[in-house]
C-alpha cells in the first residue's frame, strides 16, 4: 500500500507504506525516517522484529518471506532500488530505472519491478534482468500481481486503460501465457492465490469481483461486492489455503467470500405452487439478457467486517495466527485492525484487537 502519492494523508503523518509479506507473517511499515518489520505471530502485540533509519523517505518495502531480503525504494531516489540484507545491514545491489518505481514483486524465483508503462523481471538469485515487458498500457498505479508459487509463477498486469484486461506473464518461460478480458472498466485490483492456479480481479466500478483460472483464463467465480454504489477497491486477497477472498475498499465495509462449488442435487418435480414457480424462474434465467443472468449467479459475501473509518486507504490480508482465522487490515490512519473469521457460520467478524502501527 504505497501512501507516497497521497499528499493529504502521507504529509499529515508518518507513515508512507505499509504491507504484508507473502505468507502473511510479516508486517512491512515504511515512514519519512525509515523502515520497520512487525511479526503477525501473535494477537496479543505487535513485535518489533527490526528497524532501519538509515534511509528516509521509504515508499516501498518488501520483504521476501521471512528471509533477511528487503527490496527498498526512497522518495529521494524514486528511480532506484536497492536490495539489502536486513540482518547484516549490507546492500547487496541496487539498479536504476528510467522512470519511478511505482512497485516492486518478489518471490522465490523472480523480483518484478514495475513502472508506470514498463516490467522489468529479474533473477532473484543474482538480480540480472531476465526479461523487460516494454510499452505496457499506461499503468499510473503501478498495479500488477505476482504469483508466489515456484511452479505457477505468473506475473499479472493491466492490457489496457480503458477497459479491464489482464495480461498473464510466464516468468519462468519468459513467454505471455493468456489474456483474460475481465471486465467492462479498467482494472483496480488483481490477487493471485498460493497456488498460484486463481487470479481474482476488480474493476474500477468496484461492483463485481471474479476469479480466473490460471493459465487458462476461465471465470470460475463471480462475486457481488454490492450494487447500491460504485467503490474504489484497495486490496483484494486470498487465504493461504485458496478458500477465501477479502475484498477492501474506501468504504467501510470489507467483504470476505467464500471459494467453494456447491454440488447440484438430482432435480425432483416440484410438489408446490412455490416449487414451482421457483422451477420456471431457474429456466426462465436463459432467456433473460446476459447482464441479469449474472446477477442471479453471483455469489454474496460469506462474511464481512465494519472497520470505525472510511475514505482510508487500507490493505487487507487473510492469515492463520494462534489457529485462528483473521482478517488484518492494515490503513493509511497508522492502525492495524484485526478481526476473527468464523470458517463456518461466517457473518460479521468481531474486532478482537487493534495495534497502531508505532510511528517512528
């Protein structure tokens, strides 16, 4: 969640970044004097587990996993990344681009990093860059998904700026592997599953959320965020085990969906007038236009939580801390909020603790 570009909430305080790491285990926390790593190992605090002040300004921090390998961006130096060993506090490389970083990927194979209309892939083992996916559709947001899988390791960024395509990347063959058209508007959030084998998206509407087979591009779910009004999407993202999706936005709602198929039940004659009249209403779908036919497949939210803010830039994440299922949300207001799910019943999740994120 890069907060460097909005001038309102990033000047009026400390912080200018904040994400999770891969696996959900990790907090990153970037602010005007530096950067700071939390461990998500417990629901009682928020550990420390390191603190850098020697570089001011960071707007982007990754960490890989929970390895000693941070890719670093200043506000003063926006062209250039620099890849350190925490731990050891040595700089391993640093590179310069011919525009500003706008976000930088990483897993075990590759590190992205993107521009506003250009990809640069590079091996994470020795940083040489593999690849660059040049003249991509302007992309002001940075916004692109890497897969964390070693198998599937799939790159996923905007086709165009006008409409929601996705463009799939094979970082491993270095070859495209598929173009998913995936909405009507322009795209504002994309997620890959651990797996690597789901690719959930949004639109800038805000409205729908679908998930996409990778590589093949199918839609397999569709899921109705609301239809009352239009909201910016900030974060879309999946639990480790693929079951379930977040969705959060500039509103104060985060919905959190639940992945699975139910299984059709052998068709029986209706004994009733109302059995019946749900029959005809069932066949009657084929026939409706396309638009209406999706409404009545869209899948609602398995359960949802209601943060105390809106108009907040915010990032979410599902994890599995102390064999609990919880949604974290960490905002732009320096807060990190966090709710437990309940797997079955689902419904509104509880607010069981929530830890500021200590300004440097």
């Amino acid at each position: 969640m890069n907060l460097a570009s909005q001038s309102g909430e990033a000047g009026s305080s400390q912080l200018l970044f904040a994400n999770f790491n891969q696996d959900n285990t990790s907090l990153a926390v970037g602010s005007k004097s530096g950067y700071k790593f939390f461990s998500l190992s417990s629901v009682d605090k928020l550990e420390q587990i390191y603190e850098c002040t020697d570089t001011e300004d960071v707007c982007i921090v990754e960490r890989l996993f929970s390895s000693s390998l941070v890719a670093i961006v200043s506000l003063k130096a926006p062209r250039k990344l620099k890849v350190c060993h925490f731990k050891k506090g040595t700089e391993i490389c640093n590179y310069s681009y011919s525009n500003t970083i706008l976000a930088v990927k990483l897993n075990r194979q590759r590190l992205i990093v993107c521009l506003e209309e250009c990809l640069y892939i590079h091996n994470i083992r020795d940083m040489k860059v593999l690849h660059t996916i040049r003249e991509t559709p302007p992309n002001p947001a940075g916004l692109c998904a890497l897969s964390i899988n070693n198998d599937n390791c799939y790159l996923a960024y905007p086709g165009s700026a006008t409409i929601g395509e996705v463009q799939v990347f094979d970082t491993i063959h270095l070859r495209a592997a598929n173009m998913i058209p995936a909405h009507d508007s322009p795209l504002a959030a994309l997620a890959f599953d651990a797996s690597g084998t789901k690719l959930a998206t949004a639109s800038e509407k805000g409205t729908v959320i679908r998930v996409f087979s990778i590589p093949e591009g199918q839609k397999i779910f569709e899921f109705r965020r609301g239809v009352k009004r239009c909201v910016s999407i900030c974060s879309l993202a999946f639990s480790m085990d693929g079951m379930f999706l977040s969705a959060s936005s500039n509103t104060e709602t985060v919905h959190i969906f639940k992945l699975e198929t139910v299984k059709e039940k052998p068709q029986e004659e209706p004994t009733t007038w109302t059995g019946y009249f749900g029959k005809v209403l069932m066949a009657s779908t084929s026939y409706l236009p396309s638009q209406v036919t999706e409404m009545f497949n869209q899948g609602r939210a398995f359960a949802t939580v209601r943060l105390p803010f809106c108009s907040h830039k915010n990032i979410c994440s599902l994890a599995t801390i102390q064999k609990i299922p919880r949604l974290l949300v960490g905002a732009s207001d320096g807060y990190l909020y966090m709710y437990n799910l309940d797997p079955q019943e689902g419904g509104e999740c509880t607010l069981k603790y929530y830890l500021i994120f200590p300004y440097m």
